[in-house]
C-alpha cells in the first residue's frame, strides 16, 4: 500500500502525455515509486523555494512539492531539464 497519494497539475499532466511513450513510462515508475518515499536518493530540494523538489530522470525532470501532514505528494512540472526552471 502507497504510504504518500500522487496528484498531477493539469499542466504536470498535459507535459507528460505529450512525451513520447518510451520516456513517459520511465518517468512514470519514478513517479510511482515516490508514493512509497517521497525523498528518494538522488532527489534534491531546490534552493529558494520552500517545498519544491526535483527528481531527475535522464534529460526530464520532475518538479514537486510534498506535504507530510495530508501525506501527498503533487507533481508540479514534468519537462526537459533545459526548460524546467524557467517558470518556477
């Protein structure tokens, strides 16, 4: 059983479905697998901002925030690395 629910942003979600399947599936058992600990090795909080945090696969990264009291984690952005930081 998931210790953590995964919620998507409608633009997460979009950004996603829009990969191609290859790269979409490895990304997605990432994402799974932050049901079970949201602060995985590798994953890194970002600096100046107060809860985000990014998991990196390959060229992707995934940008997400985590909340321990609802136990949630909810993906914010799915992108290549060189555009993901521009709108945070």
């Amino acid at each position: 059983m998931a210790d953590y629910t995964i919620t998507f942003a409608r633009s997460a979600r979009k950004e996603l479905e829009n990969l191609p399947a290859n790269i979409a599936g490895r990304i997605l058992r990432k994402i799974e697998a932050l049901a079970e600990n949201p602060r995985l090795p590798g994953v890194i909080k970002l600096q100046g901002s107060k809860n985000f945090w990014r998991l990196r696969v390959g060229d992707y990264r995934v940008v997400y925030s985590i909340n321990d009291f609802s136990r949630s984690v909810d993906i914010v952005v799915v992108r290549h690395r060189r555009d993901v930081y521009r709108d945070l």
